[in-house]
C-alpha cells in the first residue's frame, strides 16, 4: 500500500498553523519533508502521513482531519453557518429622574 503525502497548506489546516512555519520546522529538521518538484503554490514540499503523526505525538498539536477534496465538477463544500445570534431585547427609554443637589450645597458657616 503506498503512503499518503499532503501538501502544505493541507497540513497548515490541520495543524492551525501558517505555511512559514511548516517551512521553518521543515528547514529545523523538526518535521520530515520531501521535495515532489514544483507545483502551482510554489512549495514542492510534501508531508507524508507516517511523519506528520510522529511529530504530532512528539509536539503535542492536536491533529484536525485532513481537508476534504472536491470530486471533479462538484462545487467545493462551504465552511458550516455560524450559530444564529440570540434574540435582539427591546432598549427601553427610562423615564427621567430629579436628583435634590441642594444637600450637596456648601452652607455659609454661622
């Protein structure tokens, strides 16, 4: 059975973490790569599966699955609808108050 490679951009969704840092932790030998050549984002860099759970088990990222691809001439899915807001409450005009400021009058001393 052959071995599952991601590109960058798949492992950054996965991991939550931008592509300078893959590339950073590629270069610090903190995760394994291959180069595959060039491609369309300009990485050639590839994650194999085996690598990616090795250094997720050693680093402690929390591992989110892989992000699903579109089948040919299928729109691809949207992100889920955020939770409805809840119910707007009615503001209410207060009614004004009087305030005595006379107690805080300084008197004339006898």
């Amino acid at each position: 059975m052959s071995e599952k490679f991601y590109k960058l951009t798949e492992v950054g969704k996965m991991l939550s973490v931008s592509k300078s840092s893959l590339l950073r932790w590629i270069k610090d030998g903190k995760l394994k790569a291959v180069k595959f050549g060039a491609d369309t984002e300009g990485t050639p860099w590839r994650v194999s599966e085996t690598s990616l759970n090795a250094f997720v088990a050693k680093h402690g990222y929390a591992l989110a699955p892989p992000p699903a691809k579109a089948k040919e001439g299928e729109p691809a899915s949207l992100p889920p609808a955020p939770p409805a807001l809840p119910p707007r409450i009615p503001i209410t005009r207060m009614e004004p108050t009087t305030f005595d400021v006379s107690r805080f009058s300084k008197k004339a001393k006898p």
